[in-house]
C-alpha cells in the first residue's frame, strides 16, 4: 500500500516535514513517501499562489500514476486542485483541510480551526461549506504566522499557535482543534496536551484515512465528473501538460512531465 | 489496538457477520473482536427497537471499558445510542451510518444510500442531516428487506439488493453507494463489482476509520458534552445501569452490568 | 379528551410539578394528570441518563394506550424517546422543546433558549435543527443549575434562572425565551413579569398544543415511519418489552409491562 | 377568550365558511366570530391581490384592538400582512398558512400542502421557508380550482381536491397533507377519510393554536420589530390609516377607520 | 431607456434624492425620473407602514406601464409590494435592499448592511434570506437615526452612519457595505473613502443593474407566478384599483388610478 | 470604461465570439476588447483543463493592469480562477456563471441551468452554492455537446440546445435559463423566441454588470482576503509568475508576463 503524500509547494523543508509527520502515524504495511513539484511557490497563503501551485501538484499526480502510487495526500490547507488531481489518479486524492475536518467531527460535535494568516480564512469557510462541515465548525481563527515562520525556532510559533487554539476552544465552546496548515504538523501532540481537546494535523489525518479508505477497498469511480480528462490541445508554456491517449493504461499520461 | 464491534440486536449471526467484516479490513496490528448485548430485540428496524437496543449496548460499552478497549464500533445503520456511548467511552466510538458517509464523502462528491425497509428512510435523512451530508447524499432507497432476511439464501437479498444499488445510483446520479444496514456488509464486493462505482460497508469503514482516529491519537475530549454521565439513582428494572462513583478509574463503572 | 403528562424522570416532586403546570392551562373538558416511569434515572443531564430513561417511557405509553389516553406530553426538554413513543400511540405525543419551540415561534420572530447545564446545550441545538427552529432560536444558554436543585428554594434558582433569561434576550436581541427544563415550569409567570417578553414553559406549551390537535383531529397517521413495531423476541432484562401481535386491538402490547 | 377570524377578502360566503370551521374547534369557553374588511378583493390568488388584502385586514384588526379581541386568525393561505397585523395588536396574531404547517408538524415528519392555482405555490415555498418547514415540507402542490369555485358544487372540487390530496402523498412520501386554501376548510374531514392521513384545515389549526397560545399567557411582546407603528402622516386615499398618538391606550389607534 | 425610480413614500424630499441618486449614475442613453404615490405614509419605518406604501407603489407601476417605462426601481430598503408591482410591469422592477445585495456580493465575499431603526433589522434579515445572501451578510446594524432625520443637517446623520459603517466592517470582518435606506444616497462616497471598502447605495445599484438587465433584453416571463393579476371585483375604498380587462393591451389596467 | 473578456481558453473563435457578444450589449461609452492566454488548454470541460486555464488567464489579468483596464470578464461558465484574478486586479473581475445567475435571479424567482457535458453539472451546482443561488435554481441540465461543437452549423447545436432548454423549463417549472457555456452566447435570442422565458447569457450579463459596478464605483477594498499576492519566489515551468514588489504601482506585476 502506497501513500504518497505531495507538498504542493517548492519549500525542501516542508515537503520532509509532511513526510514525517505521515510516516509517523501510517501504521505497518503502509509505504508512505512525500514530494514536491518542480515548479511553483515557495508557500501558499493567496488565491494567487494556490492557483499557481496547481499544475505543479498535477504534474506529480500524473508522475505518482506512472509509479502505482495507490493514494496521494494533498498537503496544502487549501485544498488545491483537488478535484483536477482526482481526474489523473485511479485511487483516492485526499486534502488536509477535508482530512482535518473528518476526523474531527468524528470525535467532536463542533471544532474549532487555527490557520495562518487571516487572508486564509475565507478559503477554509469555503471549504468547510462544500464538505458539509459549516456547522460543525465553531469558528475559525488566524494566528499571523507566515506559513514560512512557522518552523523558524525563534518565531515563537509554537506558544503563539498554542494560545490561538486555547482562545478559539474557550471562545467556541469546541471539542477539537483542526491545524490550518500542514507546516504546524509538528506541534500537534504538544498543543493537545496543553489545551485538553483532541488536535488533529490535517497530513496524519489524510494519510490513516487514504489508507482507511484503501484497506476497505473504496476507490474512486473513475467516472462522471471525475472521469480521466478528454485528450486535447494544450499550448504555450504549459504545453507538457496537454494529454495525449493513452496507449496501453485506462488513464492517459502527459505527455512531456517535466519530472525532477 | 483494540477495536470492538458491537452488533446491537441480539441475533449472533449477525454478531458473526460483522466481526468478520471488521477483521477481513482491519490491517497488521489491530485486534478486532465483536460482541452483542445480553438484552433487547432480535433484529431493529423501527425506533422503539433502536431505543430497547441502546441499555444492551451501553452495557458492553461499560464491559469494553473494563477491558481496556480502544475504539467501538455501534453495527448498526440507525447509529443508536451513539452519544450516550461516547459518555462512557474514553476512546473513539463510531456509528455505521456516520463512518459510511464519511468514508462515500472522501471519495464521491454525492453518493446514494440503499436500506432495508422504507420506514428507516427517514433515520437515514435524520443522520445525515445531523452528521451534515444533506447535501452530499442524492437519494435514500429502501430495497424492502427485513433485516433478518438478509441473509437468507433463499430470499434473493443480493440481487434485489444489487439491483436497488443500480436503480439508486442511476435515478440519483450519484458516484457512489452505501449499504443500509450492517447485515449488507457480505454483499459490498459483489455489488461493486455489478454497478461500477464504490460501495460501502459501513461496519468496514467505521473499523477502519477507528483505527485512523487511534493511530494518529485523536480521542474525544471526555469533557463538556459528552464528559462521564454523574452518578446518580437508576431505580426499578434497570437498577443496575445506576453509575456509582469509580474508585481508582476516570470513568464511573457500572454498578452491576449483567454481562454474559 | 384525556392528555397524559409522562415525566421520563423517576422524581415523583418533578411529576407532581408538571401535572400542576399541565393542568394549570388545560382548560374546560380536558383531563390532565402525570405520571413517571417504573424504571430510570432520577434526573436526566446526560445522553446516558436519557437513554436509560426511554424504556420506562415506552412503558408509560403502552399503558396510557390500554387505558385509553388521548394524547401524551414528554416533559423532559430533550425529547427523548418521542419517535419511539410515536410508534406505540395512536394519539399525538409531543415533546416539550419542541412546544416550546413551536409556541415561541407563533409569538415571536427570534426567541432564546435558557437551560440547566452547559452540557445539554448541543442536544437542544440538535432538536432546533431536527424541528426547523435553528433559524428562529437565537441563542441557548445554561444557567449550570442541576434538575434537581431547582426546586430548592435555598438554590437561589428562580433569581438566576431569571438573570440568565434577561441576559439571553439582551444579548441575543430576542423577542421570547423558551425554559429549557420542565423542572423550570413554576417560574414562568415570575420571569415573564421580570423581563417583558414571553415566556415559554414547555409543559404548558405541549399541553395546549396537543389539545388543539385533539379539538382538530389531527392525528398521527399510524402508517409509514411511525407505524407500530412488529412483533418480534425482545431477551434478557429488557425481554418484558417484547412486543407480541395483539388479537383484538390495532396497536400491539407489551407482553409484560412491570406495572406496579 | 375571543378569537376572531378575519376573512382578508370581501366575499361573504368564505367569512361564513371560515367562521363555521373555527367555531367547530374551538371548545368551551371560548368565543369566536368572523369578519372581513370593507374594502378589497374578492379573492386572493395574486400578489396584487394579496398586496390589496391587506389595508382591509389592518382596519378589522384595528378595530377588534377597540373591541377587545385577544386574538386573530389570518383567513389567507399566502399570510398576507401578517406582520404589520401583529404591530397593531396585544396579542397573537396567526396565519393559516403558519398554523397549518404548525399542526402538521407536530403529527408528521413530513407534510405535502395542496393549494388552489399554481401561481400561488411559489408563495407557500417563501412562506416555509420563513416559518422553518422548507424540510419538513415534501412538496407544494396545486389543483389548477380557483378560490371562488371551491364552494360551487358543480365544480367537482372536494373530487379533484381529494384526488390531489392522494397523489401528492403518494408522491411525496408524506405522512399529511395541509389544505392551501381557507376555501378547502369543508373539505377536510371527507379527506383525511379518503386518504388516510391527517389532513390539516389551516383556520381550524389557527384557531385552536391561538387558543393555545392564550391559555398560557404566551402573548407577544408588543416591542422592538413589532412594536406598535410611530404616529405618522399618512395622505391621500389611505388617510383613514393615520395612526395618532392614542390618549388613554398602549396601542394607537386609527384617526378614521371606515367600519362597518 | 426609461427607468422610473419610484419613492414608495410621500415625502418629495427624497423622491428628489433618489432622482439625483440614480441619475448620477444612469449613464449616456438612458432616461430616469423619479416618482412617489399619491398616496401612503410619510416615511417607512414598520411593516404597517410599508403594507401603507403598497398600493401607491403600483399606482405608479400602472401609470408608468401606460406611459411605456421600461423598468422600475422601488426605492425603499424594505423592498415592498415588489411581487405585486411585478404582476403589473412588464419589465423588470428591482428593490434597492435586493440590488444592494447583488451589487456588493459581486465585488466582496461578505458585506455588512447598516440601516435606520433596530426595528427594520428583522427584515433586512428575512430579504437576505428570501433572495439568497444570508451567508453573504456578515451582519445588519441600525443607527437608530429615523429615516427622515437623514437629510436634516442638524442630526449628525452623516457622521453617525459614517461610523456606524466603520464598526461594522471592523466587527464583521466585511469587505463592503449596503447602506440600508435609500436616505442615504448622498453619504456613499463621503463613507466609501473614510473606511476603505466599497460602499452599496441600494439606488444606484438598481438603477444600473436595471440598465444591464434591459442592454440585455433580460425581461421577466410575465407568466406564471407573475402574470398579470386576474380581472375581479376590489370594492370599498381601495374600488380604483379594481382591474377590468384591458383591450388592446396585454396588461390589465386599473380602471380608474386616482392620478395625482 | 474599458472592459476586457478574457476568454480563459486558446480558442480563437470562441474569443472572437465572447467579444461580440459582449460589445453587442456594453452601450455607449464602453470600451469592450476581448483576449485569450498565450498558454493553456483549447477547451474546459474538465477540472484538469480548468487549472491549467488559469495561468493563463492571470497572464492577462497583469497584462490588463497594466494597460489600465477597468473591469474583467471571465468567460468560462466554472468561473476558474476568479478569486486568483481579483487579488490581481484593482476593478471589478465577474465570472459569467457568477453574473449569469444574477441576472436570471433578478428577474424570475427560480431559474433553470443548461450546460454542455454533464461532467460539469457538479461544478454548476458549486458555483450555485457558492454564491448563494442554490435554492434560486431548479436545475442543472447537460446537453451533450461539447464546447467546440456549438458552434459548427452541421452539430444541430442550437436545436439540441433549445430542446434541453424548453425541457429544462417545463420539468424545473422554472422562469428563465443561464445558458451554461460562453460559446452558447450566439444562441441567446432564439432560444428566448422559442421558449418564452428570459434566456440569460452569462458574457452579456457580465458584461453588463461590470459596467454598472463601474458607473456607480463600486470596486473591491483590495484589501484582506483579496488584497494582492506578496511578493515571494515561484520556481520552474511557472517562474515568470513570480511577483516582484512593484515599484511605483499599487499592485506588483508579473516578473516575466510571456505576453503575445
């Protein structure tokens, strides 16, 4: 069983971050690796970026494909590209925002979300309404923490993101905290123990529910609106994205991934 | 790890259908056993059985405690008595009809739900209403079959329930199905394999869910809502689920749970 | 026209209390009187306790149908057991949030709910949904003092269950307050008087709403969802409970209901 | 306690229909008379017409606040002006679209409505959707009768009602069906006979929900949104509807009310 | 391109305004002006009041489809009679609150209203619903300076809305504002540039959004639910509304207007 | 006033099309130009292809910026891209799903969508709930045809087309049709004479909005969630994406915009 876990950003450290944190939780069997695209920004934290950062989450998509890679996490709390990155994949394509939430509303009738920057905070209501957890969810908080800042030790992150969630549980009247972004993935265990409700990093979350999801054996249909993408033109700069048929797969490769 | 799965009626073949279904999913490492009550109706199909079938089920939740069980699973697709579970439980309890959502929700933008009879339609819409997949279910079919019946050789369960699978997801539109009823849970592959979209056992992915939870320590808080019900008189025939103050545990202990 | 006021709770102060409260807004041609279970947890502050409280409910129920009453009140604020008890009358049964819910709603644009412990607010919040009423409530508050101190006159209750109502509706900007308690129902003149909107008690509201239905009518269907149970084996402890066909009745009967 | 119908259109024939149906409800102790303004249209089956009701409608309500009246019932499906009622009177003021949909939720999980023409359904959708019952509504739907051919016995309409009544039960999955018309009053009984679920009458549901209101004090709270309307210049034709400061009452009252 | 701004009060003062608002804004080929009732009350501040605007307002809408207006603007924040007025016109007809809505939902995520009284709040609420901006409202505010006060220079009308607007943004987290009462015309700019967010005046929102609708041909059906209300007999008082068929026109017309 | 539609895919005619579609509405005193991205895909019907049109279109949102565009059109009915895009520009940016539903919504209570493949039915229903006109539409119809179909004359599109919309009214009782593609815009007139319900093309609604955004001044704060993208490296295919901190403009430029 292989979960890939793809850092959609082009930040060396937060790739091995998410790696780590979801080595730690998969459990035995479970052959977990983590990547980054070869293109895009250096973190996400605007529409802007989270657009840009699509083609380069699809490129390892398409690449992960090649390899059999059975499940992919989306390790960006904006979920981006979700829905493009479950048209090339034959297994399940999970975000760390949808993770995040299911697990907590599996243990809490209402939680609480602590996130980066306030500008984010749009995009989680957003997603919070198109999976069906606008009312499990009790508020959603930003800490003004760059994504970047989050893993410098002299940021004081740690404390920081630690208060936000102790302010948003009493707030809220919540029962669990949902992590806003995957670079605070190491803090998870030390904010549970000081607040006292669970605390769920969307990246664990994502990779024990993929395999979840794979030991029971429920993949994606591969049809309707999730269908491969149809072969057609794509010109210009991103012209090594155009599909071209597939000869010998169900699903079509690209033509020209720009791998490495 | 230990997962328990709780077969709330009283009828043990279908306490051993389940524990098979839990355990052909639950992966290296996880213990999986499954248990029924030692009371209450033979099969549940209307509301005054799902509320006679809750004392049975508290009372193993109370047994599992005292044996140091990880995480429940309530098999059975009303989700009875789930709440008043969770109060006794320091870990994960998880309902069959919520981990089936979850589990269509991570991989199906909309999926359909097939149940037994058509007077346990609207429990189904209560759940999801509650549990907010409202939206992402498209229909909720009955295939008008006791539950008892199920698995019955000679009723002709599978086709009509296989059948009411293709009608479902071809009137609803709908990217994938899950089975009403733990009973089902023998027919998930077979059905799959029939109508070309996932199907899901909820029995399979509530087990495997559990384990996601525990793997990455998510447990409920067991405080404000769902803290330890206070001790407090229970008079006449249920006497001895009256919770008496716990010695040396954290959670009260029922005072004399008639177990075997 | 005979309305049975079931008090799910073994305190016999409690039953004597809402009869009172029933009988005291019944009106010309209407029997009232209370009763309480065989069976069950002195107060109910928990799902646990709630749970535990169903059956002797039921019994309740049964008991009223052999003796021919009209229509039952549940005057606990959580409702429970009402679908169940549905199923086994052919009368109206009605639960007091949810009168209380409907009478402030005919009064009032937006009312506020003020109840006993913090604990029970995610379980009103749960009935607003399932009723329609999320939109018209506008805020529920506890006043964290148990069931059964409330009538302790050295409690203080009335001066801080008062103090909690005029906060709510400040606060909420409301235009009525629904008592989240039965046990609240000899304080309704008193804090109306005090805050100058209305008041609900929902055993008051129950009773003159099943009235109204039973002047109209409109009864329950009987058919469908809420149909009798079918007769089938009920074990161990609960086994009095067991349904068995009746002969010449259309509702069945408990075999054995521990009556006195 | 006096209850008075206002029938919100000027034919004679449905303020007798809808005084009858009320008075059959009503109970002991309890007067109920019927009225209908001196200005307006015939019928009701338009916005323009519903938008013309209305002046008539706040010139009885006016004039029953001079008389006494505790409460009043809306004679209109489509609720018309309801709200600016409500800022004239001390007590309750109900619609019959409100109240019906009131009962039938109190008796049904769901309830279909089956009304007059369909221009007016769009009008019963907005009105469940204010009152909270847009789910507990399985559908709306129309019988193509004008109101004033209702009480003509040549136009076959309790046939085509009822025929309406047992199609949109069978359709919707409803367990009772809420008359969409003040006009469909007689028909109820034969009805719910034929079809064999509750059948609600929204004058009779209205008139014993006031009275229900009333027995328990649960008056409005005469402030904020539905405080009495500030004196005011009012020109032209509706000069009558001045409101000046009233001397010696709470509510103002109107300069000239054409009565009678 | 005639678009008529009509002032559904009688005060000329802000039937002037209006006219400039919308004017101001209009642009090259379009011709606007702006009209009030001949009769109603002085301002609108209750729902009594706004059901008193009604007939005017299609007064208007009836003179205005003889003088061959090719849309309307109903500038009063309550949006009132707009369904009636609809059923007269054949083009479109917008309510400022509504076209204040779209206006600001098009340009940020969520907006703040800042109206008059606390009193109209409830029904800014129930138009934010009706029209499908309730998420997209992140909160209404009254300023509690009557509507007629607006314009007296002595009231500090324009300073107090100015920072009612700035708390608002600030407390809601809004990215615009929908100024609720078509008296506040002339502050938009004066707002817009002291708090930094797009400021909605509700005139010249409609205004141009009527403009758009017309450029495109995107005219109401005139069937269904709003065709031209049917011909019949309105006695008393309000008789000049009455309808007779019309003859050589598709549109009904009142038979006798009471023109100026 | 300077316009720009920006068709987000690199198909000539379809550009050339939107831009007559747009000026054929936009009126005096607008300047309307229409462009596409020198990169992407030649069609969207799929999520893949709507990431990879998205660059793209950023590309010319900069290039827009800084010719001193006022206003955008994006004239893909996903709206791809669109919160990306406004972070980029200083004025109003409308998706022609986005002001295709306003339009419909302003002019008739329910409206019918008919799109081209259903794969993209889904993402309709997304951008529905996501600007609030979920309840507004009936229904989301498919007609099968793929975007660069509709316009070849041997296709019989525009019969297909008006067939599933006449349907789509009849079946959703609906008041008026979004056409779901930018390349159905041609259509628009026809299908209206056919069917006799506003027919509401989303590049002329949009179009049209925007300039009535602009001749009120109504533009977005650019500030919070919307403010422009920080300044930060982008790697890769994707580099010439990077933002560098402009220096005498309140909004950065693209490093490298591959213009032409």
């Amino acid at each position: 069983m292989h979960v890939r876990v793809i850092n959609p950003n082009t930040t060396r450290a937060m790739t091995d971050l998410v790696g780590r944190s979801a080595r730690a939780v998969a459990g035995p069997g479970v052959l977990v690796d983590a990547v980054q695209p070869t293109m895009g920004p250096a973190s996400i934290e605007s529409h802007y970026e989270e657009a840009l950062a699509v083609p380069g989450l699809l490129e390892q998509v398409a690449l992960g494909e090649a390899q059999g890679v059975d499940a992919y996490v989306v390790a960006c709390f904006g979920d981006p590209g979700l829905d493009a990155a479950r048209e090339l994949a034959r297994g399940p394509v999970l975000g760390i925002a949808q993770a995040g939430f299911h697990a907590a509303a599996l243990v809490a009738r209402r939680f609480s979300v602590v996130t980066t920057l306030s500008r984010t905070v749009p995009r989680a209501h957003e997603l919070l309404d198109r999976y069906g957890f606008a009312a499990a969810c009790a508020g959603v908080h930003a800490c003004e923490i760059p994504v970047l800042e989050l893993d410098d030790p002299t940021s004081g992150a740690l404390e920081r993101v630690t208060a936000a969630c102790a302010r948003a549980v009493e707030r809220d009247g919540s029962d669990a905290v949902v992590l806003g972004c995957a670079g605070m993935a190491a803090f998870t265990g030390t904010i549970a123990d000081a607040i006292g409700v669970p605390v769920v990093d969307g990246v664990a979350a994502a990779t024990t529910l993929a395999t979840a999801l794979l030991r029971t054996g429920t993949r994606p249909s591969g049809r309707g609106e999730l269908a491969p993408p149809p072969p057609k033109p794509v010109t210009g700069l991103l012209h090594p994205f155009q599909i071209t048929p597939g000869a010998s797969t169900t699903r079509p490769v690209l033509s020209a991934v720009p791998l490495r």
